[in-house]
C-alpha cells in the first residue's frame, strides 16, 4: 500500500528538521507532504533543504488566510491525486511520535477506515499538559462523544491515518469547520458514511518542547458550538447537512 504522511507546519522552523529527519528513519516507506501556511520563520525553506537531503519529502507552499484545516485538506486533495492508498496526518512538534507513524498506517486495511492516535483509549496517556488544558480536552471530547454518539473516545486528535476510499467519499469542499472542530467534522461525517470501521490506538501524546501554540479559545469555541449544532442535527433533522445519506 502506497502510504503519505501530512504535515501541516506554521511557525515549526524549530522542530521540522529535526522532526523530518527523525520521520524518514523511522518510517522510510511513507512519503511525507508538509504543507505550509507561508510561516513567517522560515519553515518551507528549512523543510525544502531536508527534503532535498532526504528525498520523499514535498513541500506545499500555501498563500493567503492560515489555517490549519484549509492546509490539511488541501494536502488531502493533493494526496488523493497522486493516488496514494493510506493517506496520515500529524504534527511537527514532536507531539506524535514518529516511531508510531508505520504501526497506525498499518491499522488502515479491508474494513478500516480510520486509525486514531488516541489519548482517551485505553492505555492513552498525555504527557506535559497543564490540568487546564487536560480538562478542556478530555470534557471537550467527553461532550462531542456523546453530542455525536461517536464510537471512538478521541475526536481531535491530528494524529490519525485515513484510508483514501473515505477520504475521496466525503466531500472535503464542503467541510466547513477549522482547527479541533474540522478533525472532529471529519471523522463524524466518515463514521456516519459507514465505508469502514474507525479504530483506535493508544499514544503517548507529549506537549510540545520548542515552538509556539496556536491554540486560542476561539478555536475551542468555535469548536463546543459546532458539535451541539451538529448533535441537534442528528437528533432533530434540523440542519442535515453531516447526517447520514
Ligand atoms: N499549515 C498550517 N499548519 C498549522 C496552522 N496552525 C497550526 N498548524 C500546524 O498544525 C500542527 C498542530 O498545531 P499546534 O499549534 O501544535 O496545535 P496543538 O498541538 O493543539 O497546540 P500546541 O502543541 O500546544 O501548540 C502543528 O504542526 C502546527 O505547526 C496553520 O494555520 N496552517
Ligand atoms: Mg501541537
């Protein structure tokens, strides 16, 4: 199977080489596409300079409005059209442990359509984070859990692979959330199309050691506000547009 890796980057110019480098060791077979927002630092050139090095690594230059959403799924798009079979994503900041990249692509065959780096199934574990922050997550994912009766414990992980048949089924145009929000826009919309099952693996989630965040409460808003919108939906049958066809 012909797996790509999806790395969004804004500002990472402190981990992306180190974080490349450390990627092609540890998953030599997966072609790796960074994808990023014109970061003021420098990230698309230290990342073409590796990529030169390494070989396997392309890197998409996007202009106009950042977003971490509108990023990855353009990189989809491009992945899909390159025709690749497993389509992964993940962050620059050593967050997502490269080593664990091949086993969470390899989950990702026949029924499976989705393999979700977890922090809330069992043996999940988070490392470095601040209890607000761990609150925020764990009752942020508690609540679209149940809003969205999902079966899968963590719906804003970024750290996940995706079969390309359920990525080419949805329609990535009409997505229309960003940050956490879009990821669990995502795979509701992919557990509600019934192409596969969603699977998840427990990970060690580490909190970025360099870099800034871009995590602002506008985000985390935007994102509570959604999954009610959409939970109603799937109640209600107001506003349809992410139930089941
Ligand atoms: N292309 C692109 N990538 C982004 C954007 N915002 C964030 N990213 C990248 O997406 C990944 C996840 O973003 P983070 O800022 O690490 O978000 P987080 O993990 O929730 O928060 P922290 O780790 O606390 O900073 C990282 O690789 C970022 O560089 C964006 O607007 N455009
Ligand atoms: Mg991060």
């Amino acid at each position: 199977m012909r797996a790509a890796v999806i790395i969004p980057t804004y500002n990472e110019a402190e981990n992306i080489e180190r974080f490349l480098v450390a990627l092609r060791i540890e998953a030599p077979s997966i072609d790796i596409i960074v994808v990023d927002d014109n970061s003021p630092d420098g990230t698309a050139n230290f990342a073409e300079t590796v990529g030169s090095r390494l070989g396997g690594i392309e890197v998409v230059r996007r202009r106009g409005v950042r977003g971490y959403a509108a990023a990855t799924k353009d990189a989809m798009q491009i992945a899909l059209d390159r025709g690749y079979q497993v389509i992964a994503t993940m962050d620059a900041d050593f967050s997502h442990d490269p080593k664990v990249l091949a086993r969470l692509t390899a989950l990702v065959t026949g029924d499976v359509s989705v393999a979700i780096g977890s922090r809330y199934a069992p043996g999940g574990v988070i490392t470095n984070w601040s209890t607000y922050r761990r609150l925020l997550s764990k009752w942020g994912n508690r609540y679209a859990v149940f809003a969205l009766r999902l079966n899968f414990r963590d719906c804003t992980s970024g750290f996940r692979a995706y079969s390309s048949k359920s990525l080419t089924l949805v329609n990535l145009g009409e997505l229309t959330a960003d940050g956490y929000a879009f990821l669990t826009e995502l795979a509701f919309v992919i557990s509600t199309s019934q192409v596969g099952s969603i699977v998840e693996m427990p990970i060690n989630y580490v909190d970025r050691a360099y870099g800034d965040s871009k995590m602002n409460t506008r985000i985390m808003r935007e994102s509570m506000l959604l999954v009610t919108r959409w939970g109603i939906a799937l109640r209600t049958g107001i506003g349809q547009k992410h139930l089941p066809r």
